[in-house]
C-alpha cells in the first residue's frame, strides 16, 4: 500500500520561501510519477508540478504556469523523497499541498493519479 506523508508547510511572508517534503512507502519510487497539486477554499484541486521518469535514470519536470519560475520539484530516489522549492511566494500560493503518486505518467490533472498524501497548509501573508 502507497503511502504519502507531507511536511513543510506554515506560514510566510508575501516574498518568502518554503520547501515541502513528501516521503512515500509502499511502491518502486524511482519508477512513479510523483506530483504538487494544491486546493484553496472553493476551489477545485490544481496542478502545481510534476517529476516523472522518461527512460532509464532521466526526470522531466513541468510546472504550472502560475508557479513557473518561482517552484522548483526534485527527488531523491535513495530516500523515497520528493520536495517542492517555493520561492516568491504570493498570497494566491495560499492552500493546502498534495503530494501525489501514480505507477505511470498519464497526465497532469489530479484525477490521473492514483495516491495522495494528507496535505500540508501553506498560508502567504501579504
């Protein structure tokens, strides 16, 4: 059984930065497509950023357009980590973060993947 467990989140300051962590169990992480997606009040889940494997040891990696140039996503495969660089941040970054996993990439809306994390409060203060 997949599990995800996030941390990292707080609150920050408009401009300031903050790094998510998610650690996963239970799967061959090197082999998953592992994502960011996040949820404000009212709002419908959206993706934030991807890392997927495209053959052998290489990761692509892809950003939402709204966070693209401020976020950045990595992994360790050596330690089933996955984490999320945010830098810049705004008070629209404000809502609660998803790590999320799937056995193989199939895109990046929320429905096309399979296990989820608890999530984490992110709250940027202007």
């Amino acid at each position: 059984q997949v599990q995800l467990v996030e941390s990292g989140g707080g609150l920050v300051q408009a401009g300031g930065s903050l790094r998510l962590s998610c650690a996963a169990s239970g799967l061959t992480f090197s082999t998953y497509a592992m994502g960011w997606f996040r949820q404000a009040p009212g709002k419908e889940r959206e993706f934030v950023a991807i890392i997927r494997r495209v053959g052998g040891i290489t990761y692509y990696t892809e950003f939402a357009d709204s966070v693209k140039g401020r976020f950045t996503i990595s992994r360790d495969n050596s330690k089933n980590t996955v984490s999320l660089q945010m830098n810049s941040l705004k008070p629209e970054d404000t809502a609660v973060y998803y790590c999320a996993a799937h056995p193989s990439y199939v895109s990046n809306r929320w429905t096309d993947f399979s296990s989820w994390g608890q999530g984490t409060q992110v709250t940027v203060s202007s």
